[in-house]
C-alpha cells in the first residue's frame, strides 16, 4: 500500500511541477514527431518524380530509309514530352552537361547524331545498335541516379519493343508481299498456259467459221440498211430524255442542300446533348460527396455549439482563478516588504527586492489574464449563438441536397433518352446526305450516257451507212483473215512453249524467297535494337557510400545533443570572470569532445569499412567542421532554453533528416517541407561530404564549410551573449564584493 502512495505522491509532484511536467509532455510527442515527420516526408517519392529535372539531349539527324525519312530521335522526344515520368527539360548537350555538373539536373539522356541512322542497318551483314547515353551525377543524390537508371531501362525497353515489333512487321509483311507475287505470277503464267492451249484449238474453229461469216456478209449487208433507219428514231428521243434530266437535277441540288443543313443541325444537337449529359453525370457523381459534407457540416455545427458552451464555462472558471492568483500575490508583496524590511545582508535584500519586481509583475499579469478571460466569455457566448445559427443552416442545406439528387437522377434518365434520340437523327440523316449524294453522281453519269449516246447514235446513222459500203470490203478480208488464221495457229505452238517455262521459273523464285536467311547479328537485332551506355559523372561505388554524409551527418548531431545531457553547458564549474570566459570554458571542453567524435567515426569509416575518400585530410577537417557547427548549436539551445532546448534539437534534427536530401532528392518530399533546406546546417554538411567522398569538388567543399562556419559564429554570438547577461545578473555583484574586500583588510 505504501507502494501506490509513493506512486501517488510522485504523479502528483510531477503534475505539479511545471518544470517537470512541460518537459514530460514534449517527450511524449517526440515519437509521433520522427515518426509522423518521416512518413509524411517519404510517404509517397515515386508519386513526385514528374517534380525531378531531366535533360534530353537529341542530337539524331535523322535516316532516309526505303525512301522515307526516319526520324526516331524526335519521335522519342515527342513521346518523351507527353510522359509526365519525369520533369523534362530538352536542351542542348552543352547546357545538359553544365547543368549536370551545376547539380541543375540530376541526370541527362543523350540521343546520338547515328540513333536513327543505326536502325536502318537491320539487314546489313553486321547491323549497329542504337545507343541511349545516361550520364548520371552519382554525388549529387545517390537513390536519384538509381531512380532514373531504372527508368532509362524503361525507356529502352519500350523503344526496342516498338522497334522489334516495327521490324518484324515490315520485314514479314514485304516477304509475304514478294511470295504472293511470286505465287501469283506463278498461277497467272499457268493460266496463260490453258488460254494458249484453247486460243491454239480456236484458231482452227475460227478458220472454219470464216468460211460461213463470208457467206453471211451479203445478209447483213440489208440489216444495215433496216438499223440506219430505227437510228433516226433514236435521236429524237434522246433529246427529250436529255432535257428532262436538267430539271431532274436541278431538284436534286436544292433537296441535296436542305439535307446537309439538317445534318449539321442534327449533329451538333447529338453533340451538344452529350457534352450536357456528360455534365450532368459529372454533377450527379460529386452529388453524395457534397450531401455527405452537409450532413458532416450539420453535426460539426452541433458540436461546435457544445464545445463553446464548455469553453465560455472554462473561461469562467479561469477568471475566477486568475483573481485568486492577483490576491495571493498581492499578500506575497506585502510579505516580502516585510522581509526586506527586516533583512540586514544588502545581497539577501537585494535578491529580496527582485523578486519582489517580479512578484508584481505576476500580479499584474494575473490581472490582464482575468481580463481576457471576460472578453473570451463574452466573445463565447456570441460564438454560441452563431453556431445554433449555422446548425440551422447546415440542416436546410443537408435536405435541399437531397431533393437535388433526386432531381438530377430523373433529369439524367430524360436526358439519356434525348441523347439517343439525337444520335439515331443524326445517323439517319447523314445516310440521307449520302444517298442524295450518290443520287447526284449517277444522275450526272446517266446524263453524260445519254449526251454519249445521243452523240454515238448520229454517229451510228452515217456509220451504217458506211459500213453498208464497206461490207464490199469486209469480203475480202475476211478471205485474208482466213489464210491469216493458218499463221495464228503456228505462233500459239511457239507462245505454248514459253509460257511453260515462265511457270517453272516463277515458281522457283517464289521458293528461293520463302527459304531466305538471316545471321545471328541479325536476330540479336531483332531481338535487342537499343543499348544503354553509362557514363556516370563522380560514380559512387555502393550503397554505403551513397548514404554515408547523410548518416555521418545524422552521428555527430546526434553525439553532440547527447553531450548536452552528460556535460552541463549552464554550470560553471568557477566563477567566471566576463561571458566570454564562462563561454571559452564551457565551448573548449565541448570542442574537444567534438573533435575526437569526428575523429573516432572518420576512423571506422576509412579503417574499418574502408570507405573511399578523395582527400582524407579533406575529409577529417571537414567532419570536424560539421561537428562544431553542431554542438554550437546544441550549446545555444541547451544554454539559452535549457531542458526545452534539448526538445527543439530534436526536432530541428528531424527537420534535418527529411529535407537535407540526403536520400531522396528534395523535389520529391512535400513542397511544404522544402523550404527548411536551406536554412539548416546539415543540409550543406551532406552537400560537403558528398564532395569530398566522392565527387572531389574541393570548391564546392569549401563553399558548404563557410557556411557552416557561418551558422557557428552566429550560433557561439548568441550563446556569448547570453552568458554576458547572464553574469552580470549572477556575478556582478559578488565580484564588486570580492573587489571590495582588500581595500578594507
């Protein structure tokens, strides 16, 4: 039992304290803040990636192929521009080189002059490779460069398959194309054959038939004469026909424009009911979301009305405790006068008189708070008032939005039966423009058969006429087409023979096509067009090393915020005698444990994981610049706010963690995060590192060191400072005494 009293005796002292309890409280928010902090800066990299900068460089110069230009650089950039994957910038290779090395970008792709050239090589003996040029910068940001390796073997992979399968399909669709050509001309040479085999056999009928046409010609001779006749009777008709097909056409021009108006109007009423029924789908989708926000609107107003009454009831409460509080001390004043009064040692006085400047200022305090507290009571009940009024509203609102669903569902039904409708008249009368259309054109070719006619049948009457008197003629030759027919006959013999050998022939081309060829270059080709070439700018071995500035980094911030609880950075361990010596003392004993942490981390990451540096002096000097700079930091947050202070390292530590890029590029966390960047020192003791580990940029190196150089005079000013203050308050007074002292002895 005695147990859970002193369990109780210690809550309760700790909850009393407020000097305990504050620093308990910011404790128990330090999970969630790391936790939270860095889900919400990681949760989701690959969703920002369209945020990281990419340059393209096309320097293709294009092919001419089959007689076509070929262009796959611009089409590739083309494809390039409408992928959001990355943010896309395309340059030319001068600039993407010295943004790479600027650290304006954080990889370049390169197309070459021969890219397009080199596709066209496919049925060369030795056919080339395209070649996509990735040059990532590796100590810029590590996890980026293997971000877009990844992605630049997504892009390959997607132009060799639209290649190969490009290749594929010209390749077999031109061998399918000769073969059926061959095979056709194959048949067509057969045919050729039995067509000179039946004209052979003909030619023998034809002889003989001759001999009746002869005999005939006399009878036909008198048909002429009949046929020149019926000829005359033929053109007048044809001339009333022709005039009836004018006003025939004329009709149809004006039934052909009536029409195509129509079909306009037709098709913009379909269109313009879909675009409104797709609205109001649209409208009908976003409908429940908005009732759902009124019914969450509707019992946030009750609730609100709730919590002001409870507030206006605290506010009360903390009134009548803030006059409680202005009463005692306001006796406290009293007492301490008393106190004073009575004290004879000028340093107690003196110490009894400050506090009770400050009592006062409580007291005044405690007044201005009972004060607000009335007007935030006031300020409630007015907040009450307008929340019953708006709890109102939002229940008006919540049914209005369910009438409206209802509404737009019947009004969506209505306007999808219109929308059919529209369609079917639209179909209806474009097949109408069609027909008339057609009507027009076969109306004009009957026209222009009929003026043919017309002309041909005049022709036909004084043809007759003449062939009446060239049936004469037509006697004679006959005899000599039948003497003729005898050499027909002979030449078949001859074209009956060739034609067999074209057969042949044509059939063999066809089978030396289809038994074509290609070598392994060629089906490696196929199989694989494009190549990646890596050309890494500061190449970065492995994964540790990526990450070692970051994790350095991380180590020696946190070495020095644990330095602050097993040192104490307030107490000295003398009497100082200025700020700056209290400083000097404090700052030396903290320099030097910085100094050999950054040396004992840079020791087990040269000696025992055998990290590769470009410059190990450069590196030491570097870490121990970092690690003052940090425990400059910790000193003036722990000196200045003591215990709170530790809270707010450890928070500005998790700040530092999500936005120092030291994994994932900073374009790819939360924009509302990316502004801390600049403004923290771990953010340019990663950049340093990564110069000096692995992309040798002593420049750059030297750069990020003034910086923090900068944060650490800054930062070692406000602590001096404050340490100056500070003695003047605690010591000055002592050390008048002590001055004092030998004049008297």
């Amino acid at each position: 039992m005695r147990a859970f009293s002193l369990f109780f005796e210690e809550l309760k002292a700790m909850v009393t304290n407020r000097k305990i309890l504050i620093p308990v409280i910011a404790v128990l928010f330090i999970p969630v803040l790391y936790s939270g902090m860095f889900l919400w800066a990681f949760w989701d990299p690959y969703g920002h990636l369209d945020e990281l900068p990419v340059a393209v460089v096309n320097n293709d110069k294009g092919a001419v192929f089959n007689g076509e230009k070929l262009e796959i650089g611009d089409e590739l950039v083309k494809n390039l521009k409408e992928n959001k994957q990355f943010s896309w910038h395309f340059v030319d290779e001068e600039e993407g080189e010295k943004g790479l090395k600027n650290q304006k970008y954080y990889m370049v792709i390169k197309i070459p002059e021969n890219f397009s050239k080199n596709a066209t090589t496919l049925q060369d003996e030795h056919p080339k490779k395209m070649e996509l040029i990735y040059m990532p910068n590796e100590s810029f940001n590590f996890l980026s460069a293997q971000i877009g390796s990844t992605a630049v073997e997504k892009i390959k992979e997607e132009v060799s398959n639209t290649l190969t399968a490009t290749y594929a399909e010209t390749m077999f669709d031109n061998i399918k194309k000769v073969a059926k050509g061959l095979n056709d001309a194959g048949e067509g040479a057969g045919k050729l054959h039995d067509g000179i085999v039946i004209a052979k056999d003909g030619s023998t009928e034809i002889y003989k038939n001759l001999r009746v046409l002869a005999e005939k010609s006399i009878a036909f001779k008198d048909g002429l004469q009949t046929a020149a006749s019926g000829s005359e009777r033929l053109n007048h008709g044809l001339d009333e026909l022709n005039n009836g097909f004018a006003q025939l056409k004329d009709g149809q021009a004006r039934l052909l424009e009536g029409a195509k108006k129509a079909e306009t109007g037709s098709k913009q009423l379909a269109g313009g009911l879909q675009q409104s029924l797709a609205g109001m789908e649209e409208i009908n989708e976003k409908l429940p979301q908005l009732t759902n926000g009124a019914a969450r609107l509707k019992e946030g107003a009750s609730n609100l009305s709730v919590s002001l009454e409870q507030w206006r009831q605290g506010a009360e409460q903390t009134k009548a405790g803030a006059v409680q509080v202005s009463a005692g001390l306001e006796k406290m004043v009293t007492q301490l006068d008393a106190m004073i009064s009575q004290t004879v040692d000028p340093q107690e006085k003196a110490m009894l008189e400050t506090l009770k400047n400050n009592v006062k200022q409580l007291a005044e305090g405690s007044k201005k708070v009972s004060g607000g507290m009335e007007q935030l009571s006031t300020g409630a009940a007015a907040l009450k008032n307008g929340a019953s009024q708006l709890a109102s509203g939002a229940t008006q609102l919540y049914n209005g939005q369910l009438a409206l669903s209802n509404g737009m569902k019947r009004l969506i039904a209505g306007q999808e039966q219109l929308a059919a409708g529209a369609d079917t008249l639209a179909v209806g009368q474009t097949k109408l423009v069609q027909g008339l259309t057609t009507f027009g054109e076969k109306m004009n070719e009957a026209k222009s058969g009929v003026e043919q006619l017309a002309s041909g049948s005049g022709q036909l009457s004084s043809g007759l006429n003449e062939l009446a008197s060239g049936s004469n003629q037509l006697q004679g030759g006959v005899n000599k087409l039948a003497s003729g027919s005898s050499e027909l006959a002979d030449g078949m013999g001859k074209l009956d023979k060739g034609s067999n050998e074209l057969a042949t022939k044509l059939k063999d081309g066809a089978k030396e096509v289809g038994n074509v060829k290609a070598n392994k270059d060629v089906y490696n080709m196929f199989a694989k067009p494009v190549e990646v070439e890596n050309k890494k700018m500061n190449e970065v071995p492995n994964y540790g090393t990526g990450f070692a500035p970051y994790f350095l980094s991380l180590g020696l911030f946190v070495g020095a915020l644990l330095l602050s609880i097993v040192f104490p950075l307030r107490e000295p361990a003398g009497v100082p005698s200025s700020g700056i010596s209290w400083f000097v003392g404090k700052f030396g004993v903290l320099m030097i444990a910085g100094v050999i942490q950054a040396l004992l981390a840079d020791t087990v990451l040269l000696a025992g994981l055998g990290i590769d540096v470009q410059s190990v002096p450069m590196f030491i000097l570097f870490s121990i610049i970092t690690s003052l700079t940090f425990i400059a930091l910790i000193q003036f947050l722990v000196t200045t706010l003591g215990d709170p202070g530790r809270f707010v390292g450890i928070v500005i530590l998790i700040l530092q963690l999500t936005t120092s890029a030291g994994t994932f590029p900073l374009e790819l966390i939360p924009k509302v995060l990316q502004p801390f960047n600049a403004w923290l020192p771990m953010t340019y003791s990663v950049f340093g590192f990564k110069a000096v580990i692995s992309s040798g940029d002593f420049a750059f190196m030297w750069k990020n060191a003034f910086i923090l150089l900068g944060f650490t005079i800054i930062l070692a000013t406000g602590t001096i400072l404050y340490f100056t203050i500070k003695h003047k308050r605690q010591f000055h007074s002592m050390m008048e005494d002590a001055a004092e002292t030998p004049k008297a002895l």
